[in-house]
C-alpha cells in the first residue's frame, strides 16, 4: 500500500465511525499532484479520497452511502458512478470543439482525441456546479498530466500520435455541470 492509501485509511478511522475501523481499498490512481484513493468501509459506504504526497488529505467524501435495511435509502435513486467514453469530433475546417455535460458523485468522462505526436493539445474544463477535476493520457496509457483542478488549462506539444484520453471526474459530493473546451493546432 502506498502512503496515500494509508493516509486516507487513517482519515476514515478518524471520521468514519464504527464502520470506519475496517473496510478495503477499492482502487488507487497516482498523479504527481495527487493520489485519488477509492475505499469501502465495513458496512459498506464507498469513500472517495484524494492524498497528497505529504500525507495530506484533500477531500474524504461520500460517493455512496451503504443501505441498512432499514428504509432510510429507500427511493433516494442516488445513482452509483459511472465512467462513460465519449469520441471528440471537431466540425469541419474547425480546431476545436466545445461540449456541455454533467457528472453525478464520483462519475466521470473520458472523451477520446486523435491527435498526432507534434501537434499542440488545448484542454479546459469549466465548471457551471460542483466539484471537477481532470487528466489526461496518452495513447500508451501514460500520464501526458495527472489529476489537475480546472482552475488550470492544459496547453502543451503532444510527444505521441493516437488517441489521447481527457477523463474529467465529478470529486464532489453533488451532481456537477460543467463545459469542457478542446483545442487541437
């Protein structure tokens, strides 16, 4: 287990309650500007977690709260999150394109981008509601920029030719809405 794995256990510990004392790390996604740790605790809430290198936490929330039988969840529909993919195709004669979308808790988007290794990639995701955060990936799976708050843009030179993955991920506890504008010169 990483640091940030442990970090984010010892901060459900502490918040968690009861069910807070066991549970299991569901997944764990390293960027340089922090780790997004995924937990479940043993009555089976799912946490979201983000770690920084520190062994500061930057956000415990709830994606899913455990039903206890007891009716309290009944008919609350709260959706379980998701990851959808989505192509990005600019008009023609045009650079770039602009979509509107929104993510419940936890969920996110990866919109694919063919693009070729030379080319400059512009990024910006601009919130309406909620929580965001983005990265993006190359088309060998690694990490062109890890998870970033949309208060930065992303422009650079692509150093791979394929398709690059922008995946904006809903880290908050509500639904989010959000723009998110791509640029290829």
């Amino acid at each position: 287990m990483s640091d940030a794995d442990n970090a984010c256990i010892d901060q459900l510990r502490v918040v968690g309650g009861p069910d807070g004392a066991s549970g299991k790390v569901l997944s764990s996604e390293f960027s340089e500007a922090g780790t997004l740790v995924m937990l479940e605790d043993g009555g089976g809430t799912v946490w979201r977690c983000i770690a920084y290198k520190d062994g500061a936490i930057g956000e415990l929330s709830v994606v899913e709260a455990a039903d206890d039988g007891g009716g309290a969840m009944s008919g609350s529909g709260a959706a379980k999150p998701t990851t959808d993919t989505q192509r990005v195709r600019f008009d023609t004669g045009s650079t770039g394109a602009e979509i509107s979308a929104s993510l419940t808790p936890g969920s996110s988007t990866r919109y694919v981008l063919d693009a070729k290794d030379g080319q400059f990639l512009y990024v910006r995701v601009a919130p309406k509601s909620g929580s965001l955060g983005y990265l993006i990936q190359n088309p060998d799976g690694s990490a062109l920029l890890d998870f970033m708050t949309p208060d930065k843009e992303y422009r650079g030179q692509l150093w791979q030719s394929g398709d690059h993955v922008i995946e904006v991920v809903n880290n908050g506890s509500t639904d989010a809405s959000y723009n998110v504008i791509f640029g290829i010169e």
